[in-house]
C-alpha cells in the first residue's frame, strides 16, 4: 500500500490537483496529482500585524480575565474560541490552547536528538516536506533560529508516528504541526500534536486513504439542504471533493495566506467536533456561490476557483454559518445520504469501466477481422503503433490514383503546372 505522503506529493498540491471525483481519493490516486518537487510554489504565508480593534480588545480582556481567576471550565474556552475573533492573539492561544484539549505537557520528557530519528522509515519523506516549507516559517528570522525550527518540526512529527506505529504520516501533516510549533513550543505541540492525531486527525493517518475520502463526500449532503441550486450546478459539473482533500488533511493551513486566519481556524477546531472541517468547507463553498455560477458548470474550472482561498474571505461570516449548518444537520442525519451517494458513484464507476472494456473489446475484434483481409506487406508491423496508420495511407493514395487514372486524359506522368 502507498502511504498518504504519495497522495499529496510535493507542497502544490492544492494549486495543482486535477479534480476527478471523491471516489478517485484512494491509494493509486497519486497520478491525479502533479507537484513541484523540488521547492515550495506556495505564496509565502503572511505574519502582517494588524491593529487591535476596540471589539477585539474587549474580547482580549475578557480572555485574560478568565485566565486571571483559574477556575474556568472547558466549555468556557470552546465558547471563547468559537465566538467572533476566537483567542485574538498567540499569547493567549499559547496559555488556552493546551486547555482546549486537556494536554499537561511533562517537561521531563525530553525530545529526542534528530540523529537518533534518521533510520525511520518515514524520515527522508518528513525532511524534504520541511525543507520545502520555508515559505511558512515567519520571514525575516535568523539563519542558525530558522534552521533550529525546522530541526525541531522534523523531530515533533517524528516522535508522534514513532509513539503511535499504526499512524501514518501524510503530506499536509507538516502543516499542521508548523502552527502548533509556531505557537506554543516544542513541548505543548508535541502533546497537542498526540491528541490531534489520535483523535481529530485519525483517520487521515490510516494505511489508505477509503475513510478519508468517505468523509469528504458528507460536502454534497449539506450542501443539498442548504442550497439546493449550487448544490445541483457542482454535482451536474461533476466537480467532487479534491478541491477540499487539502483543506481538510491541513485544516487549511495549508492554503490559506494569512498567518492570522490559520491561527483563528486553529481556535475555531481545537474547540469543535472533528468533522467541522467539512462544514467549514460546505460554509466557505457557500459563500462563493456567485462566483461558482459565474465561471460556468464545467469541473475544472469550478475546480480551479475554489482550489484558490482569496485573502479577503470574512472568515467570520463563514465560521458562523458553519456552527448554524453543524446544528441544523449534523453528522448523525446525512450519515444515510452520504451512504447513498458513495454507492452510487461506486456504481457508475463499474458502469463506465465495464463500457470502456467493451469497447476496447469491439475495437480489437474489428481489428483482428479486418487485418485477415489485407495483405502482410500492406501492414507491416500490425503491432507497431503506425502500423494502422502506414495502411490507411496506403489504401487510400492507391484509390486516388486509380479514380484519378480514370479520368479522362489523366496521366500519373503527365506535367503539371509548375513546369520544371
């Protein structure tokens, strides 16, 4: 079996995905997918400060008051997180974070050194996604800091498969763990990074990719009881789920160019279920909806729209709609219709590689048939991809010349008009 690392193979992947459909997401998928190998094509991710707003301030104070008085409880962080501006900045992200999730970081565990990590099997692969990472480090930082940075991904990603041998690394993984990383240290993401993957990000680290493209196709269904029109318009254009693969394995950090709406995303889905992505990515769908029709049905180009997340998104707007979509259909109510619609596409699958095969079948019948009647020197090597080729042109300059021949007066000898 191929590893989730040859699914999404160099760090373009979201640019240059081909759109088939949600069933293509499995382990020989990789072919759909042409990458940079080399460097990362991305736009260089963004650490712009921006200004605090006066409501982002009272957001900031009423955080930090709570932290003040030490008896908050978990559904306390989860509504600080959810609500508008989530944890507003990265010292508070780095103090609730760790609540949001239960982790208690042992400052007695000490890391491992890169060295003792290099015979993994996993190593090499986990190493040149790090170096083709540069563009999401902060800009600007020192050589010796941004070498002990990566140094220190290398091992945090590591130490989580080696722990858990039964996960699986996956491009996209590295996304992920840089956030936590960037925000909270080497100790905390390392803790932060086991819970997700034993839980959040699961089954994105199986063998395979079957659960994951299973999950992805829970879009459509919230899509079709909340707009029924974009719904039909996408599933007329065939336009399937990889536009959303990297969406999901990264929780958009991989996509997005922004450092501070990864960081808000981060806030909004350390507080909520696992599948939320997906309504994010219904919700983000929706809000787009005009620009989708404006583009026409057809799958490559709605492909290549949504594939591209604009800087200028009122993320907002859309994580709210998103919580409004999660209670009005949750996972247990499309479970069926997710169901429905898997088998369907299973089957129209198996209709058009069975009618494939009739018709290469009927192509090469006709051949065999029709090579008894020509003579072997005629077809030279039937074989031979021009073998057909040199045939028809055969057979059809001798027609010429003999309807020509026929002609009155003609001659194959006869001097043309360009008079040598």
């Amino acid at each position: 079996m191929e590893s989730h690392s040859e699914i999404i193979n160099g760090d373009d992947e979201s640019s240059s995905m081909l759109n088939d459909d949600s069933n293509k997401l499995d382990t020989n998928s990789s072919e759909f997918i042409s990458s940079e190998e080399n460097e990362d094509t991305r736009s260089e991710l963004k650490f712009d400060a921006v200004l605090e707003s006066a409501e982002e301030k009272s957001k900031r104070l009423q955080i930090e008051e709570v932290l003040k008085s030490g008896d908050s409880v978990l559904e306390t962080w989860r509504r600080l997180a959810l609500s508008r501006y989530g944890l507003v900045n990265d010292d508070l992200r780095r103090q609730v974070w760790p609540l949001l999730l239960n982790v208690d970081p042992d400052p007695s565990e000490k890391a491992p050194l890169l060295s003792e990590l290099s015979q993994h099997s996993e190593y090499s692969q986990v190493v040149l996604d790090v170096n083709r990472s540069l563009k999401r480090f902060p800009p600007g930082i020192p050589y010796r800091q941004r070498l002990a940075l990566q140094d220190q991904l290398t091992v945090l990603i590591l130490r989580v498969i080696m722990k858990y041998p039964h996960l699986r690394y996956y491009q996209g993984y590295h996304d992920v763990a840089i956030t936590f990383l960037l925000v909270v240290g080497e100790t905390v993401a390392f803790r932060i990074m086991e819970r997700l993957s034993t839980d959040h990000l699961r089954e994105c680290m199986e063998p395979t990719m079957e659960k994951t493209s299973y999950t992805l196709t829970y879009i459509y269904p919230i899509l079709q009881r909340e707009d029924l029109d974009l719904y039909e318009f996408m599933d007329r254009a065939m336009v399937g789920t990889m536009f959303a693969l990297p969406w999901y394995l990264t929780w958009f950090g991989h996509s997005l160019n922004q450092y501070r709406d990864v960081v808000r995303l981060y806030d909004y889905f350390l507080a909520s279920p696992p599948l939320m992505p997906l309504y994010v990515t219904a919700s983000l769908v929706i809000d787009r909806r005009q620009e989708v029709f404006d583009v026409g049905c057809d799958m490559a180009s709605i492909h290549c729209l949504l594939s591209q997340i604009p800087d200028n998104l009122d993320f907002e707007s859309i994580l709210e709609r998103a919580s409004d979509l999660y209670k009005k259909y949750p996972p247990s109510k499309l479970e069926k219709d997710v169901k429905n619609r898997v088998q369907k596409e299973l089957e129209q699958r198996r209709k058009d590689e069975a009618r494939i095969r009739r018709r290469l079948d009927k192509n090469k019948a006709t051949w065999v048939k029709m090579r008894h009647y020509l003579p072997n020197w005629l077809l030279l090597h039937y074989r031979n991809k021009y073998g057909l080729l040199f045939a028809t042109a055969t057979l059809l300059v001798g027609l010429y010349a003999y309807l020509r021949a026929t002609e009155t007066g003609f001659s194959l000898f006869k001097q043309g008009p360009w008079n040598i």
